[in-house]
C-alpha cells in the first residue's frame, strides 16, 4: 500500500514538474536576464500545483 | 515544383476536434495539433493556428504543411495559458507590455522578449514533428522578423487591457519600476518621432508634448533639464542627431534636433 502511495506521489510530481517546465519556458523568455529561478523541490512543486488547481 | 492548392487539400483545425477525454492526450502529429493541444483557449477564440496543405508522398503517407499562419491566434498565445496561470497584458495607459510573474506580480517585459517568445514556440514545434511535416515555413517564414512584428502589433489590441486593470481598486499588483519616465520617452521617441528632412523639432515643443504624455498618465512632472538628459540618448539612437542650440526657424535662433518632426501635437488616446 506504501508503495502504491509512493508511486501516485511520483505520478503527481512528474505532472507537476511537466506544467512547471512548461510554464517557465514561456516565463523565462519574458523575464529580465539574470531573474531566472531556481527549480523548486518536489513539495514546492506540489504545494504549487496545488495552487494553480485553486485559482484555475 | 508549386505546390498544388485545391479546397481539399487545404486543412483547418477545427475546435470539435480538441480531445476532451482525461487519458494522456496523444502525440500531436501536425503543427496545428501541437498547438491545439497546449492552447485549446486559444483554438476556441480565434481557429486554427495553420491552414496546412495536405499533399501525397505515395500510395501511404502524405506531407503536412502549413501554408498560412493565423496572427490572431498566435497573438491570442502570447497572451499565455490561464491553466498555468501565465497572463500577459498590453497596458494601453503606458503602452507598455506586462506579465505575471510566478510570484503573482506584474512585471514589465518588452516588445522583442515576445517576439522572442513567438519564434522560440514555433521553434519547439518544429522541433517535435514527425518527418513528413515540411518544416520551412515554420522554421523561416513565420519566424521572420516581418511575421513577428505583425504578431506582436495584433497583439497589442487583442491583448489590450486599460487604465482599470492596475488601478487602486484593482486586484492585479505591478512593479512600479523608476524607469517609468524613460518607457514614456522611449514611446515618445520610437512611435511619435519621425525623420524629416529640413524639419526641426524645438526642444520646448518636445518638452511640453512630453509633459502633457507624462500628465495623462499620472506621472509626476519632471524638470527641462532631466528631460534632455533622458531624450537626447534617444534621440541620437533613433535619428542620429544631437540636440543643437545654433537652429535657425522662424525668424529666431532655436534650441532642438535638426530633421527630426514630431508626428502629432494631440496627445494620443
């Protein structure tokens, strides 16, 4: 059951992490050169899609 | 040899054709699949972003190839994926360009990031199709600096959001930068200024056009002084004249740049 836990959180970061690359491809292109950001953890990220999920 | 045009070989994507079952979308196979599947938005709003030309290679495969670009549609992407919560607006007050930044804030950005933006998406496109999609259009044609410059100017107004939209009741939050007056001039410079043989643009002329841009937008007022020194760079850039004080016009000795006219003496907008 771990395991099977461990791996719907791997899908989840793997989906998340697809939508932040694709996110900051558009975004790195906008920002001023030098703003780049530092790619976030895997809790980051999931707090993040989590984020995105509400507002959209 | 030209290729062949008839009505059906020539292809649109239609909006019923977005795939709306939550299984892994398939793998886009023609440019206007690529680009339906990451902005279907977009596909609702404005069609197809290509009219691709279907033409046989033999008895089993066929070439795709897009024949014209659609600008509304690709002016519509710059305007980025609400899903992602990317957003960028045309803020007409300051005809400037401004995104959301990840953190939420509206951040200035410029005409020619976006530009970059457009070639660097048709780009990745090209770079994920299948062999039988002729690529030239989407690697040159499209990705000039002409079609890019059409993109961007449609996108100022289908991208155009005005005074209200960082006004104090408003929940949309920008970077308030001190490089303000020097956009203004740069607007002032690039799009209100042009080279006129035997024309002079007086100095007090510019100054109090410049003023009356700065008031519409409830910026500060700014003395003659600073005003030259944020112009003259400009204008030396653009026209390639420095500002004299030995001018002759009108009957009188006058202070301004020699074939330099301003455009329009009514305030824009």
């Amino acid at each position: 059951m771990y395991n099977q836990y461990n791996q719907q959180k791997l899908d989840l970061v793997r989906k998340a992490r697809e939508k932040w690359l694709e996110s900051e491809f558009f975004l790195g292109f906008l920002r001023s050169e030098g703003n780049s950001v530092p790619e976030p953890t895997d809790e980051e990220l999931l707090q993040w899609h989590q984020n995105l999920q509400r507002q959209t | 040899m030209a290729p062949e045009f008839t009505t059906s070989n020539l292809k649109i994507f239609r909006p019923d054709q977005i795939n709306f079952n939550f299984g892994a979308p398939e793998k886009p196979t023609t440019p206007n699949e690529w680009f339906a599947q990451k902005y279907p938005e977009q596909i609702k709003k404005f069609g197809s972003p290509f009219l691709e030309l279907s033409q046989p290679l033999d008895q089993f495969r066929v070439q795709i190839m897009p024949v014209s670009i659609n600008l509304d549609f690709f002016a519509g992407v710059l305007g980025g994926r609400k899903d992602l919560g990317r957003h960028v607006i045309y803020y007409q007050p300051e005809m400037d360009w401004y995104f959301k930044d990840a953190d939420g804030i509206y951040k200035p950005t410029t005409a020619c990031k976006l530009a970059n933006l457009y070639r660097a998406l048709l780009m990745k496109c090209a770079g994920e199709m299948p062999g039988n999609i002729h690529l030239l259009n989407l690697f040159h044609e499209y990705r000039s600096e002409k079609i890019s410059k059409s993109v961007i100017l449609r996108a100022k107004s289908i991208l155009q959001a005005d005074a209200s939209f960082f006004s104090a009741e408003s929940k949309n939050q920008r970077v308030k930068g001190p490089e303000l007056f020097e956009r203004v001039a740069r607007v002032f410079v690039e799009e209100m200024l042009s080279a006129e043989p035997g024309q002079i643009l007086k100095l007090q002329e510019a100054y109090t056009f410049f003023r009356g841009l700065l008031k519409q937008r409830n910026l500060p007022d700014l003395t003659k002084a600073d005003f030259k020194c944020i112009i003259g760079p400009l204008i030396r850039d653009q026209f390639n004249v420095a500002l004299r004080n030995d001018l002759v016009g009108e009957g009188k000795e006058l202070r301004g740049w020699k074939g330099v006219k301003l455009l329009t003496r009514t305030l824009p907008g």
